[in-house]
C-alpha cells in the first residue's frame, strides 16, 4: 500500500475509534489541532486552486472532514462529562476566545453559528444547486459544440475526448457538490445539538456527582461546553467558507487573488471617487479624520499607481504586437503546412455562411456530424473530417465540393428560399424559379417560404437550402469513399476487428494478405456500394481463399459471395419479384475468351465493334427498367461479373452488375431483357 492509502485509512479509523475508545485529553488536544490545521489546509487550497476540477474530490473531502469533527465532539463529550478536564484546547478555547465568561462564549457561539447557517451554509447549498443544474443542462450543447470542432477540424480526436471527459467531470462533481454541501449545513446542526446536551449534562454532573452549586457548575461546565463548541464549528466555519469559495469560483486561468484584486482596484476612476468620498467624510463630518482623510488619499494615490501601470501595460502590448508581426515578417515562410491536403472540403460563398453558424441558427455542422454517422453506419468506414470554409472568392449562394484538394461538383442555393420537386405525379405547377437539384440534377422549382405549405399539400418534394447541401454532400462522399479509404483507415478497422478476433486477424494480416491487398478488396467492394462493415465475414473469407489466390478482384468476388444475404437484402426487396436483365451466354463466353491474364491482373481484349455493339443492347435493355421507374440491375453468371462490370463501369456509372452466387435462393427474379450484341 502506498503512504497516502495509509494516511487516509488512518484518519477514517482514528475516527470511528474516537466515537468508541475514551481517550486522553492530551491525544484530543493533539486531534484538534490536527482538525483546524486540516481545515485551513482545505480553505486555502480551495482559495488558490485554478479549476474546480483540480478538487475533484472536494465532495469525499468534505465527508471525511465533518466525521472527523464530529467524532472529535464526541470525545470530547465524554472527557467534559467523565473527568471535567477535555484538554487544553477546549479549556483555552472557552477562556480565552470566550473571555472567561460562559455569557460571551455562547453569544460568540450563537455568532458563528448564525453566520454559518444564514449566510455562507445557505448560500453555498443555493450556488451548488443552481450550478449543477445548469451544468446538466448545459451538456448537450457542449458535446454538439465539440462535434462541431472536430467536423471542422479546430480539434483532434484526442482534444475532443479530453473535452468530453472534463465535461462528465464537471456534471458529475456539481452534482455531487449538491448533495456534498448538506454535510456541511448537518455537521452544524450536530455541533448545535452536541453544545446544549453538553451543557446540560455537564451541569446535572457537576451538581449531582460534584457537589457543585448551580451557578459555580453552569458556569464551570458552561466554559467548557462554550470552549468545546468554538474548537468545533471555527473548523467547521472554515470548511464552510472553503465550499462557498469552490462553488462560486469563475476563474479557470488565472489565481483567484490576482483575478480579484485586478477587477476591485483595476478602474482608477473608482479608487478617485472612492478617495475622495471617504477623504470629504472625514473632513466635513464628525468621523475622525486622522482615519478617512489618509484613506481616502490612499485610495486615490493607488488609483494614480494602477492608471499610470494601465499605461505602461498598453504601451508595452503595443510594442509586443510589433515585435511579432516584425518577427512574422523576418522568419522565412514555412511552406510545410501548404503541403495538406484536406480529403474533403466544403467551400461556399458569404452568402451561405448563416447556415453554417451555431450563433446564426445554423445546423450545417450538426447536419456534417450526422452524415459521418450515416456512412459509417451505412457502408463500415469512417468518413474523414469534412473540412468547412468559406470562400470569398465564390458566388455568394455558391458552394463547391473537394476531394483531396480537387474540385469534384458545385452547387448553388437561394437563401430564405425552399427547392420543391415533383415526385412525378403532381400535375398542377407551382410558380417559382426553375433550377436543378444539384444531386441528381432533377428538375425543380425554387419557392419562397410562404408558398412552402401549398406545395407540400399539393404533393410536390419541398427541402431546404442545409438539406439540399448536405444530400449532395452525402451523395460526392459516397461516389468517392473508396479513393478515400487509406492504409491507415483499414489499419484502424483491423485494431478494431483484433480486439474480438485477434486469431484471425493474425492468420490473415500479414501472413497471408499484406495491408494494402486487403484495402484494394475493400476499395473494391465501396466502389459498388457494398458495405464493409460485417468486417468479420469479409476477413474469414480472405482468410479461406487468400491461399490460393492473391488476385484482389478474384478475392472481391469470392468476399461478394459470402456477403449475398447483404446484397440481396440492398438490391431485391423480399416478397416482390424484381425485374432483370440477363446475359446471353455466347456473350458471356466471348467476354471469358478475351480474358488475358497478366502478373499485374487480368485485363479484356475485346474487340472494339463487339464492345460497341454489347454498350449499345445495355443502353436499350437498360432504359426499359428506368422507363418503368426500376433500378437496372444484370445478372451474370460469377466467373464473368467482374469482367463485365469492367466493361461497363466506364459507361454506365450506375449500372448494377451481380452474379447468381449472390442472390439468396428466395429471391424471384423476373428476366425482362437480354444483352446481345
């Protein structure tokens, strides 16, 4: 055990041992002053520390301190009332604080206790409550204020978990301050009590057992229990005073004695009006004058000293802004911090920036954070930290999309202006400005807000200029995930996947795939929208077939099929028959034919006609399933979807290419075309 365990096991125990074992009043004198030297040690503590934080375990402090005092009453209870001799401290106490007069110790006594209870005991239990309801309240909007930093980069992963530690922190130690500061009002309480019982004991003793009249035992006893009671609730007071300080502190930065005495003597025109009331007190009325008059003029040459220190401050800010900006232009440019390349930005013009202010009531940045948790969702990656700017040099409704520092789409919005889109059905317009729905580049209709419930009741689409950004956002990131998943990326989902599954992870990373085979076969899988985030299946099966074959598109394929509950769930929805477009077999045996196999992978030889002709009967098969309002989707058989979606892919972006191993044996199908060439 260390020493400190030791320590506080010890004073814990010497406590429940004093409410039990007598002991000698020269261990209590001893005891006692250990108890005020603890309280003052807890009072100036509490008057310096810089965060509340820094006393975190104010509240168990203030627990062990109260029946460590009360303990300490309770022997001496014993002694006062067993030998008449409690010691020297609490014999002093009740002589000399109390003036060897029982009459002026119990007005001292009744003093300090009204002063604990009314004003500082009072007090400190209001502050405790308010704050730690405010705290409580206040922990959403600073948990949205730290995703906010983080989406915009202001703060690393690690800031933001410090920040939101300290804030469970600060919620859970208000809260306990609450309940902590009502120790403090009973330890009062108890005092009280103890000091009438000890009174009255004390004076029944001295007659009955004694022989002592009334008054010569009142008043014996009397000093004692006086004495007694000043040795325990001075401590007490000091604890007290030392909760208030600790619940009322403002200060996270700067010493509590230096922050206050700058704002009490910081403005030289108070100290002069100051001065000059209390010096004209002293002169015109019957108040002594040799105390306000050299007041007052303390107060106005202090006033001359801080006025005269406020200007050497500023001057010397001022030359201190020089040296820097000075410094700023000497110092050669450091260009290293150019070299970043940001994964994603979001750029727009001035227009648009109210939407991405919190003080504006804006969301864009709450909307940021949930797009990040709709991907990661969604597909298993992680989405980069979306980078936020604006951009003078753009329209000022204008915004534009970035990926790794290229521009990839643009967009413009109307402020104040809502976008409304005919679903297909509505056959009654709308006035408005025609535009595009920058997504999907659908037609529509810019409205302004007082047309917004007729259109929603006429059956039009109606979203609104955050919305509109963050689906086009959402949109670019899915196109592009897969060139945003890095090595690093796939190296924190195997951390990730290693915690439950170290023994495959093992076997397969590096042993069998290095890192960046097995990002290619999840780039793979991303670049057709097919989610990584059953990691576990994606590396069992690498981990089977990787043995034999190290061709990621070979291995992607093979990952498909073991995903085929996912794909079929994603493509064909159940208890409907989903239309298809097949391929003709003597197409599919003349894609295989050009198959060429090379130490770099395989590659299509096809001939250029043939390939021509096979984009043509796509196009033509393809446009009966949208016509009818259905995604196109071709079935191949396995050994030849890669290939095709190869072929394809340059195309038809959109193009949905799967093999029969990755359709579940419940699905029903229904074949509406065929690809021929």
């Amino acid at each position: 055990m260390k020493k400190a365990d030791i320590g506080v096991a010890l004073y814990l125990l010497a406590a429940v041992i004093f409410f039990i074992v007598p002991i000698p009043s020269i261990l209590l004198d001893l005891m006692l002053a250990l108890n005020i030297s603890i309280a003052l040690i807890v009072l100036f503590n509490t008057l310096f520390v810089r965060e509340v934080l820094d006393m975190s375990f104010f509240p168990t402090l203030l627990l062990f301190t109260t029946i460590f005092r009360i303990s300490l009453n309770v022997s001496s209870t014993r002694l006062i009332l067993t030998t008449g001799s409690p010691g020297n401290v609490v014999e002093t106490f009740g002589s000399f604080v109390g003036g060897g007069d029982m009459i002026v110790g119990a007005v001292v006594f009744i003093i300090l206790i009204i002063i604990q209870f009314v004003v500082i005991n009072k007090g400190s239990e209001r502050v405790s409550e308010v704050t730690a309801r405010f705290t409580l309240d206040a922990m959403p909007g600073k948990q949205m204020a730290i995703d906010a930093d983080l989406n915009t980069g202001t703060i690393t992963e690690k800031e933001a978990g410090e920040r939101r530690n300290k804030i469970q922190m600060e919620a859970s130690f208000f809260g306990s301050m609450d309940g902590a500061t009502k120790y403090v009002k009973g330890d009062a309480s108890a005092g009280l009590i103890i000091t009438f019982v000890n009174l009255i004991g004390g004076t029944v003793m001295g007659m009955m057992r004694g022989g002592m009249e009334f008054s010569d035992a009142i008043q014996y006893y009397g000093l004692l229990t006086m004495g007694d009671g000043l040795v325990s609730q001075i401590p007490s007071l000091l604890i007290s005073l030392a909760t208030g300080i600790l619940v009322t502190k403002a200060s996270k930065e700067a010493d509590f004695s230096d922050v206050l005495v700058s704002q009490l003597f910081g403005i030289p025109k108070v100290l002069y009006l100051v001065g000059g009331t209390v010096a004209f007190l002293g002169i015109v009325t019957p108040l002594e004058w040799f105390l306000f008059v050299p007041f007052g003029a303390a107060f106005i040459v202090v006033g001359k000293q801080v006025e005269k220190n406020i200007g050497i401050e500023s001057i010397e800010e001022e030359v201190s802004e020089a040296e820097t900006e000075a410094e700023e232009i000497r110092k050669p440019e450091n260009v290293v911090s150019l070299l970043q390349v940001d994964p994603i930005e979001l750029e727009f013009g001035y227009g648009i920036i109210p939407l991405a202010d919190v003080n504006q009531g804006g969301d864009l940045l709450d909307r940021v954070v949930m797009i990040r948790r709709q991907i990661a969702l969604e597909l298993g990656t992680v989405v980069p930290i979306i980078r936020l700017r604006d951009n003078i040099q753009l329209n000022p409704n204008q915004y534009i999309i970035k990926i790794k520092g290229i521009q990839i789409t643009e967009g413009e919005i109307l402020f104040d202006h809502y976008m409304a889109m005919n679903p297909g059905y509505v056959e009654e317009e709308i006035t408005g400005i025609p535009t595009f729905e920058p997504s999907f580049h659908l037609p529509a209709i810019w409205i302004t807000e007082s047309q917004r419930e007729r259109a929603e009741s006429m059956g039009y689409t109606v979203v609104d200029p955050p919305s509109i950004i963050a689906t086009h956002l959402t949109e670019v990131i899915r196109s592009h995930i897969a060139e945003l998943l890095t090595r690093q990326d796939v190296q924190n989902l195997v951390n990730n996947l290693k915690e439950s599954n170290p023994v495959l992870v093992d076997e397969l990373v590096p042993k069998i795939l290095g890192l960046g085979e097995v990002q290619k076969v999840l780039q793979n899988l991303l670049r057709e929208g097919i989610s990584i985030r059953d990691l576990l299946s994606i590396f069992e099966t690498l981990a089977d077939h990787a043995p034999t074959t190290r061709d990621t598109d070979v291995l992607t394929e093979y990952v498909r099929q073991s995903l085929k509950r996912a794909i079929s769930n994603k493509y064909f929805p159940s208890n409907e028959t989903t239309s298809v477009i097949t391929l003709d077999p003597k197409i599919e045996q003349e894609i295989m034919s050009s198959v060429k196999q090379t130490e770099q992978g395989a590659y299509l030889t096809l001939d250029p006609e043939k390939t021509k002709a096979i984009m043509a009967s796509v196009d033509t098969e393809t446009s009966k399933l949208e016509n009818m309002g259905k995604s196109a989707i071709v079935i191949t058989s396995p050994i030849v979807r890669m290939y095709f979606k190869k072929l394809t892919e340059d195309y038809f972006k959109d193009l949905i290419v799967v093999s029969y191993n990755e359709v579940e044996s419940n699905v029903e199908l229904q074949s509406v075309g065929m690809v021929t060439a």
